[in-house]
C-alpha cells in the first residue's frame, strides 16, 4: 500500500535517512517515468533501464531539490534529459529516429496490420500505437500535458523551453497525432473522434 | 497552421484570454462547421485525457533501491565522512598551536641577549614521566582496541557490500 504522505513529505523523511520512503515516492511515480522514458526508448528494458537511472539520480541530487517547484516538474526534468542522452547515445549506433527512411519504416509497419481487428482492441491500443510512431518530442509533451498534470509553463521548465513554445508543439503533436490515428485506423477512425 | 483549430485546442484547454472565449463560443454556437470541428477536437481530448500508462516490471522499485543501497555500499571513504568532521578537527589543531605560539612568544625573556631564545620550562613536557612503564602500557592497550575496532568496521563493511551484490542479482533472477 502506497504512502498517504505528500511529495515533499517523503523527500523529508528520505533525505532524514528513511530509505522506505524513497521507496514509497517511487512506487508512487514509476509509471508516469516510465511511460514517458517509453516514449524515447520504444523498447520495454530499455524504458525500464531509463527510468532506473532517472530514479537514482534524483535521490543523489535530492537535497538540490529546491522545492520552488512540484517535484515532479523537478522529476520529469531529470527524466527528458536523461532520455535525451540516452537516444543520442542510441543514435551513434545506429539510424537517427528522425531520419526519413526509419519514418517511412514505422508507418508502412502501420499501415500494415490489420484493420479487422479494430473492433477486438481497445481505444487505448489503438492510440498508444499512434503515439509510439511519432518523434519523440512530440509523444513526450502529448504524455506530460495529459498524464503529468503538468501546465504548459511546467512542461516548459521540464524541457528547458518557453511556455508558449510548449504551446505551439503541443498543438503540433495533437495534429500530428491525429493524423496518424486517422491513416492507421482509416474508416474506423470515426468511432474514435 | 489551421488557425481554426488552434484557436479552438486553445478554446478547449483554457488558454486563450477571455475576450477570445467570449468569441470562440459565439461561433460555436452559431457556426456549424466551427460546431462540428469544436466537437470533435474535444472528443479526441477526451480519447487523450484516458490514455492508459505503461507499467513497469513487478521488480522495479526493488532494483531501483537495491541499485542506490548497493551505490551506498560502494561510496568510497571520501565521501562517508563528513567533511565538517575533518574541518573540525583541522581548526582544533590550528587553535591549539596558534595559542601555545602566542603563549610561549608572551613568556619569552627577550631581554636575555639576541639570539638566544630561552622557551618557558612549564610549557616542555616531562618526557621522563611520559615513557615510564604505565603510561606505555596504557597507550599501548588502546592502540590495539582501536586496531580492532577498525579491523571490526572493514570486515562489517565488507559483508554488507557482499549481501547487496547478491540482493541485486537474487532481484536481477525474480525479474527474468
């Protein structure tokens, strides 16, 4: 059972010895970090190896925390950079993920699979699969706007840009990603929106 | 930029000022396509709003502690000990010459020629009564606690970094 205990509460008993409530503010944020470190890494084990290191580098810096913001403003920051270095480091070895020929790979995956199925998968498939195709800087502010409780000017400390920047691509992600949920799901995309 | 649909992604997330609300509902009251596309954008914000969040391994929170307890076990001596501590000790030793110089320079009997520096006899210690046999013994005897002490602490600190490493990988198996 998860502690009742806010943030800043279990910080204090962390950074007063009290491991199990690092523990607890772990268990508490380890599906947000890691959804969001899945948006960079696609693999699960890396996802999961992401969102470990951003986890121990919070609680090696943890007494930086200044608490001027939510901590998990302070939390997501550490999780974009952390999977920035780790997509860099990614790409050295092998295609750039925005390179047109991985694109063109990803949607004729896309456009391939089956549409007759449509009815025997939920909604939350069907739109996880079109937020895993596109860049991303995109499926990471669409995450941080709709599952991090994050306002567009938290997103912009998070990600070190400008509110209103954060404004104009997440506007940019939806169209985005609405384009993509109606060529994936075509004539079914009607029952979705 | 469809500044149709920008105007109403801002409409629908409040943050467009209030005399562009004001606007944007007139419109979508009264346009038919604004109507339609206002609809529908909002239906997408609900589809996004309910998006489910992946779940990591059922060992997750485990390696992550086990990864900064066994971080734990690793720090090197530099970082364990508390460099207030050392400072501490390091301003003991300062203020303690410090005083006997300035001491020792107060008694000294300038006026006894130059050259020649005649220290006070009660500041030097009487090394005679120092060596003799219970003092040596004394000393001696909390060499060798401290010795074993010191013995006891490496030895702790040695088996506590070899039950990490095998917490990780006992972690490292339940997770495959």
């Amino acid at each position: 059972m998860q502690s009742k205990l806010s943030d800043i509460e279990l910080i204090e008993q962390t950074l007063a010895g009290d491991q199990s409530a690092y523990a607890d503010l772990v268990k508490r944020h380890q599906r947000f970090v890691f959804t969001l470190a899945m948006r960079f890494a696609k693999t699960r084990e890396d996802a999961e190896e992401i969102a470990q290191d951003c986890f121990i580098k919070a609680y090696r810096s943890l007494d930086s925390f200044q608490r001027q913001s939510k901590f998990t403003t302070w939390l997501y920051s550490i999780v974009y950079t952390t999977a920035m270095t780790a997509l860099r480091k990614k790409r050295v070895d092998t295609d750039s993920i925005d390179d047109e020929n991985t694109y063109i790979q990803i949607e004729n995956q896309s456009s391939g699979y089956d549409v007759n199925n449509a009815e025997n998968k939920s909604r939350s498939f069907y739109l996880n699969q079109a937020i895993a195709q596109l860049l991303p800087d995109d499926a990471a502010i669409i995450t941080l706007f709709y599952k991090g409780e994050q306002s567009l000017e938290e997103i912009g400390q998070a990600l070190g840009i400008e509110a209103n920047t954060v404004k104009v691509k997440l506007f940019r992600a939806r169209q985005r990603l609405k384009e993509r949920l109606e060529r994936n799901l075509k004539h079914e995309v009607n029952e979705l929106i | 930029m469809n500044s149709v649909e920008e105007k109403l992604w801002n409409y629908i997330d409040g943050s467009c000022t209030p005399e562009d609300e004001k606007a944007i509902s007139l419109l979508i009251e009264g346009d038919e396509v604004y109507r339609n596309k206002y609809n529908q954008l909002l239906k997408l914000n609900n589809e996004f709003s309910v998006m489910e969040l992946d779940e990591p391994s059922m060992a997750f929170t485990y390696n992550v502690m086990a990864a900064i307890g066994q971080e734990h076990a690793r720090q090197p001596l530099k970082a364990a000990i508390n460099t207030r501590i050392i400072k501490g000790i390091g301003l003991f030793f300062v203020v303690t010459i410090s005083v006997i110089l300035i001491f020792a320079l107060y008694k000294v009997n300038w006026s006894a020629g130059a050259g020649v520096v005649q220290v006070p006899s009660q500041l030097l210690p009487d090394f005679k009564n120092l060596l003799s046999g219970p003092v040596m013994k004394v000393f001696l005897f909390f060499d060798v606690v401290l010795a074993l002490y010191l013995f006891d602490t490496y030895l702790r600190k040695k088996g506590n970094a070899r039950a990490m490493g095998s917490v990780q990988t006992s972690g490292q198996q339940k997770e495959q």
